[in-house]
C-alpha cells in the first residue's frame, strides 16, 4: 500500500485558468501529493489582480473549471 499526503491547494482570488491548473496538477503530482483539498479565497481589493478575472465563486464557469481539474486528476489517478 501506498500513502501519499493531501495538501490544500489555494485558488486564489478565485483567478483560475485552465492551463495553470493543468501546469499545477502536474507539478502537485510529480512531488508526490495525493490529494488536494481546494480552497478558494477571496483576494483583498487592494492587491494586483494579475490581469485575470476573477470567477464568481458557484458560477457555472467556476464549475467548469472545477470539473475540468477533477476531470484531468483522474486520468493521473
């Protein structure tokens, strides 16, 4: 049997794309994590927000960005 630790992963700002949580899945599986717990947070209004929108926790795009992240760390399983 084989154990491998969980880790929180932040989404921060809620700022997510679908290239970078491909590009984060995958550096989250070459260290060995096993799982994540996904936790998305809200940036202060007084921060840089990079140029990404930020998606509105719930919404149908936050959704799909979720299913698509279950979706590729699955085929990794």
């Amino acid at each position: 049997m084989v154990y491998r630790p969980f880790v929180r992963w932040w989404w921060n700002g809620d700022k997510v794309e679908k290239d970078e949580l491909l590009r984060e899945l995958k550096l989250l599986k070459d260290a060995g994590i096993g799982g994540v717990e996904i936790n998305p947070i809200k940036f202060p209004q007084r921060t840089d927000d990079m140029g990404i929108k930020s998606l509105m926790w719930l919404s149908k795009e936050w959704t799909d960005a979720l299913d698509y992240t279950l979706t590729e760390a699955k085929k990794w399983a």
